[in-house]
C-alpha cells in the first residue's frame, strides 16, 4: 500500500493550500521530500516486520 503514503501526503498538502489558504513552510516542504517520507514509512514498518517472522 506505498501509494496510500503518497496520496495522504499530496492530499494534506493540497488541502493546505485550497481549503486553507496557506502554503506550506520550510519544514512542510522538506517532509514531503520522498527520502524523509520512505525513512518516516521504515521507522513505522519495520518493527512489525520483525515481530511476525516466526
């Protein structure tokens, strides 16, 4: 399901900008890059990974 990550995150943004008004800052921008994002998915799926080998 790694296109659900991608659809929230476009989705929150572009929420942001039309519902809102406000363009996302520095730090906003820096989270939607996809290293930042693969890194926050690892730190989430890896541990359950590990948990449901046998």
């Amino acid at each position: 399901m790694p296109p659900m990550g991608g659809i929230c995150i476009v989705g929150s943004i572009l929420w942001l900008l039309l519902a809102q008004g406000q363009r996302p800052d520095r730090c906003g921008v820096m989270g939607m890059a996809p290293p930042v994002c693969l890194t926050g998915s690892a730190i989430i799926l890896l541990p359950q990974a590990r948990l449901s080998r046998p």
